[in-house]
C-alpha cells in the first residue's frame, strides 16, 4: 500500500521553513480534499506564513464553509512560492490546469491517501491504508507542533467524516475515531458541520430523486436493480445531472439487491453508468465488459447509443454476472 | 442532568455476584436499547451467567443480527431472576407488559441516558448527558474488568452509532469516539454493521418515499416544507406507514427550509403530524397550538380531521411562526 515516503517530520520541517505555500486539492474537490486543503492553510496563516489554496473549478456550495477566504483561482497569487502541495491528490491528471503553477514550486510535496498514487514530487506522503488525507494532515500539524483550532478541528473533521461516510464505510479505523475524540479538544462543532454538509439539498435534487426512482426496477429474483434519469427529466424539475449523485447508493441499499446500476442520460447517445455491488457481486468485472472499469464494488461504464439499449445490454451482462457468481 | 446515581463499581458488583441476569430493553426497541441489551447479555454468558433479553414486542428485522439466541417473549424464562435491569427505558411505561416481571428480580438496576427518565429501580444509572445507553454498558463492562468481544463490541458500537446518527448528532462526544476506537481493538466489522443497519431497505419503503415526495410542498418563501401520505398511497406500494420513517428529516434537511411538516394518515380522520425545526424554528410551540408537544426541534401533534383539512390548519400555524421569529 505504501510507495516510497517521506516521514512526517521531513514534510513538517520543509514547511515550517517555508515562507509561502501554495495548496492544490484536486478538481472535483470532496470534502476531504478541499477539508484537508483548508486545514493546513489555515494551519500555515496561523503560523504567520503566506498560504492559497489553488483551485480550477469551483467550491461545491456545501462546502463553500470551509474556503474561509483560502481558494483563489489566481495562478499568480503567490509568484514563487517556496512549497507548491497537492492535497489528497496522487495523480498530476488531477489538476489539469495547475500542473505548470504547481511544479514552479521550489518545493513540491504530494499527500495522498488513494492507492493509485505514484509520487511524482519533491517530497510524498502517500499511504492507501489511511481514511482520509485529512488525517494525514493532522498527523503532519503534530509533527510540527502547530496547535489545531476550532476551524483546523473543523475542516480536518469535515475531511475524516465525509471520506468515511460518517464512520460506516470499510475503510474508518481506530486512528480515525482518535484524530476524531482530540478533534473535541479544539471545539469542533461537529453537528454543525452535520448541517452545512447533509442539511442544504437543493429542492431540485429531491424532486429528481424523487423522479428517478419512479423509473426503479427490480430484476434478476430481486437480486438487481436499475433505475435512469435523462436529459428531459433533469430539464422537468431543474436539477444538474451532479445532483442525482447518492442515487445508484440508494439502490444498492434496497433488501436483497446485491448489483445496483444507475444510468444516466449524459447525452442523446452517451450513456454514462455508475454501478455498485453489495457483498460478493463484482461490477468491475460488468463494467469491464463494455470497456469501463472501478472496483469490485463500485465501477462504471459508457455507452454510445441511446438509454433505452443501453438499458437492456446492462440487464443482461448483470443477470448473466450474478447467474455465474451463483453457480 | 445527573439524577441520583449509583456508581458504575456498584453495578457492576451487583452484576458480578448474581447467577442470573433478565435484561429489558424498552418496546419498539431501536439500535442502542437493543444493541446495548444485547451487548450485556453476551457478557453475562460468557461470564457463565444465565441470560436472557425479556422483550414484548418483535425484534425489527434491520436489528435481528444482534440476537444471537437471547431475545424472548417468555416472561418465565427465568424463574427467580437476580437481577431485573431495564436498559434504555427510564419509566416503567415503556416495557408496560414486562413490568411485573422486573419487579419479581430480586435486585433491579435501571441504566439510562434519557432525562426524561425517574429512578423506580433499586439501583440506578442515568446519565442523561452521555449519547448512547451502549456507552454506559461499556463503562459497567470495564468497571467489571469483563473483556469486549467482537459480538460486544459490535453491539455497543450498533448502540452509539444508531443513536448519534453515525456520530452526526449533538449529543455525539470524544467519549463516544474514545470507546468506538477501543472497540476496534475487539475486532468490530463496522462496515459489515452498516450493510445490515442500512443496506438492507424495502423496495416497499424506497417506493412510498417516492410517492410521498411526489406530495412535496415548499412555502412560506421556501422556509417551510410539508408532504404527506395516506393509506391509500400505503396501500399502493404495499408499504407499512412506520417505513415513512426519516421522511421528515429529508424534507428538513431542504436548503432554505427552517420548519418541515410530514402529514400522516393513520385512518381517514386520524392524522399525525410529525415535525422538524433545523436551526432558529420551534416546532414544540406549533405542536402545542393543536395539543401536541415535544422538543424545539422535534415535535408532533394529532388532529381529528381529515388530511386536507390538517394540512391547512398546519400550513397557516407554520406560516404564522415563521412571520413571528422573524419580526
């Protein structure tokens, strides 16, 4: 799981003598990166240095808490930044548009927590084993020395909480519950970031789930499930096509349904498929078939032809997957 | 927030010296009245005691795993139990069938975490500042010096973990995430927990939630949001009208809505409002203009009508609350 790393101490010490950090999350930033990325510039401001965080696309409007003045979109913001870091991002594919900004860095530091990560800065701290960049960034603040306060508590927590599920999925451990408990030490105010995070959905994407769902089926003995949304359904209530995200989650979820596909009418004919398996289904194997790839648990595809056809191909491949894992 | 309390040392010395344990969770029993009952009973067992969860109510089926062998209806299962213990229910009304039998221990021990609660028992814990009962059980167990096995721990952690809504809730604290990171130490599968808590949905429920949704009405300037359902939708789908659980916090957690209303038809002129206040609204001054109650931002009430007519009535109580926080 882990490449060749840097320690902590190294990173923490090339940081605590930089004067200017530039901080890089990755484009379609979640919460963990742009949690983790608002930790540690927040971190570096207190500790009296110059620090950004660089972005390319916007801040997703349940996070737009965290960016507390930190996210410009100004490539020059800092002209020769002593450290240029990328935050929860492995891959230089990751941010496309910062790649030249990022490597004008005198320093460049990658921390990362995805397995697919191959170091490609100065200084990594990578390791696939760890729930969250952001308790990689805790661990790099004690390092240093650097007290954590309410909004580093905060944003940190954010990162741990969101990439975990909220503690459910497989890979929380006990580290992540202690970085959590000491987190209570700085004042987080954990059901307030409940809030800001689950409790602003725009009336547009219940309505689309709402819709999405009444196109739900249940084939292959209750053991599959399928569900679309299209162009013309968004346009009906208003909502983006990022805001069916959750739904293919929801399916998988149902008694019994061990392989959930969600189809998404991207265009007329691009057909874009998320899907998810539950205990001993395998959908990367599915995906692969036509081209796509994931995980075990989570893969997805496309098709260039229209929904419809799309459909019935995708039933298929899943009845003959779970007819094999059957037999 | 304390009431009279025994010590934990106490309890536990009652415990150790007993032979036999009949545990009492609370009826409709939910993830830490069960997972906490079943969490001490498996320590009573292994401790060589005879055990048993006296319940009158069934099991939910998302719960079942929890019940290795130790829930019964049979109120002789022990004929002269040591000890009676009520688990999570601090008033005899909520074990109502089952009182007689907690009487006939000849030591009972109530250990709590509501405030509401009233000590009746000869020996009591209540701690109404704690988030989970299942904390408590914990305490007990290492003031016993009795160890936490995987089947323990998995059910203490379904306790807390149901009970602060994954760690979501207010009442969550570095406590209950010291003990969920000790846990691991015994080997939980938290992962495997959340496929049965949560990933185990009826289509029934997917479907009603549909439908319910499909009822959504946003008003009073996008403040307020109100949907019901009735027996007829029920009917449809084939759902159970407890399966509209959690509709409410779905139409609260609407961006913009401060006060949601969710509309039950329980028979054509029995109708049960439940409500949700998310930050400034007060939803027990609603409930009580129809002789409802509850907290600030949880509460219901009941109306004698029918559902269209509660549902303005509702809608114009709401709309006056809403006018009013704001002058």
């Amino acid at each position: 799981m882990k490449v060749e790393n840097n320690t902590l101490k190294q990173i923490g010490e090339k940081l605590a003598k930089a004067d200017s950090v530039l901080l890089f999350p990755h484009i379609q930033m979640d919460g963990d990166a742009l949690g983790s990325s608002a930790a540690l510039c927040r971190a570096m401001r207190n500790a009296g240095k110059e620090a950004f965080i660089l972005i390319e696309d916007d801040v997703p409007e349940y996070l737009s808490f965290l960016d507390n003045g930190y996210c410009t979109k100004d490539q020059d913001c800092i002209r020769e930044p002593d450290i240029c870091i990328c935050i929860d991002c492995g891959e230089v594919s990751r941010f496309p548009e910062r790649q030249q900004t990022f490597f004008r860095g005198k320093t460049t530091i990658c921390v990362d927590h995805h397995t697919t990560s191959q170091p490609f800065a100065d200084y990594n701290y990578i390791d696939g084993g760890i729930a969250a960049t952001a308790e990689i960034i805790y661990a790099i603040l004690a390092a240093m020395d650097i007290p954590i306060d309410k909004e580093i508590g905060e944003a940190i927590f954010t990162g741990i909480s969101t990439d975990t599920g909220n503690f459910q999925y497989s890979n929380a451990t006990k580290e992540s519950h202690l970085i959590t408990a000491s987190l209570y030490d700085a004042g987080i105010d954990h059901a307030h970031i409940a809030v800001e995070l689950y409790q602003n959905t725009r009336l547009e994407k219940i309505r689309i789930t709402s819709k999405i769902l009444d196109t739900l089926e249940v084939f292959a003995d209750g053991k599959a499930a399928i569900a679309y949304v299209t162009q013309d359904m968004l346009a009906q209530v208003g909502a983006k096509l990022e805001e069916t995200e959750g739904v293919v989650e929801t399916l998988r979820n149902i008694k019994g349904v061990e392989i959930a596909a969600f189809v998404k009418e991207r265009e007329e004919t691009l057909i874009k498929v998320s899907m998810r398996a539950k205990t001993s289904g395998n959908v990367a194997e599915i995906a692969a078939q036509f081209g796509g790839g994931g995980h075990v648990k989570a893969a997805g595809c496309t098709f260039r032809k229209e929904l419809e056809d799309a459909c019935l191909q995708l039933k298929e491949a899943i009845k003959k997957s779970l007819e094999k894992a059957e037999a």
